[in-house]
C-alpha cells in the first residue's frame, strides 16, 4: 500500500471572513494538475462569494506545481511578481496565534 501525502489544506472564506469549507489536498506522490485545478476552482468560489481561500501546509511540490501554472499565490498579504493574487494566501502554520487554521 502507498502512503498518501499531504499536499496542501485550503480552508475557503466568505465575505463576512465565516470559513465556508476546508478541503485536504493529497494523494500518493506528487500532487498534479488535478490539484491545482481544485485549488483554483476553489479560489474561484471564493472569488464569487467576495470571500478568499487560504492555504495552509503546503508541500514544496504542491508549492512549485502552483508557481509553474501562475497561479497566484500570497504569502502574508504580498502577492509575488505583482500579479492580481485572486484571493488566495498561503499561511505557515502557528503564524497568527488567533488563527483558527494555527
């Protein structure tokens, strides 16, 4: 049996900042392109809910597959090359101790 691995968990924001679903991206291996397409619908729901995806637990794999598709990823608030960050943060964990993602 092949261990599965944790690529990434997103936890999904409304608008009023209530957490609406979190979701566990993994499998067995490297993440692919299915993942970021979860992610990315993810980040879209979000988008249309006025609301924003965080992610948290990121894998260095899951983190460089996100990187390669351009799919915007922001760290602490700053989005990376300037480009429009479609919502989406990336949290290291026990960053904020009042985050109910630490």
């Amino acid at each position: 049996m092949v261990a599965r691995k944790r690529w990434c968990r997103v936890t999904v924001f409304g608008r009023d900042g209530i957490v609406i679903g979190e979701y566990v991206f993994e499998g067995a291996g490297r993440p692919d392109l299915g993942a970021v397409d979860g992610v990315a619908r993810l980040a879209l729901l979000a988008s249309r809910l006025a609301g924003r995806v965080a992610l948290v637990d990121v894998s260095t794999e899951m983190r460089e597959l996100l990187d390669l598709v351009g799919l915007a990823v922001e760290v602490k608030g700053q989005s990376e090359l300037r480009e429009e960050p479609l919502g989406i943060e990336e949290r290291q964990k026990g960053m904020d101790s009042g985050d109910p993602l630490a």
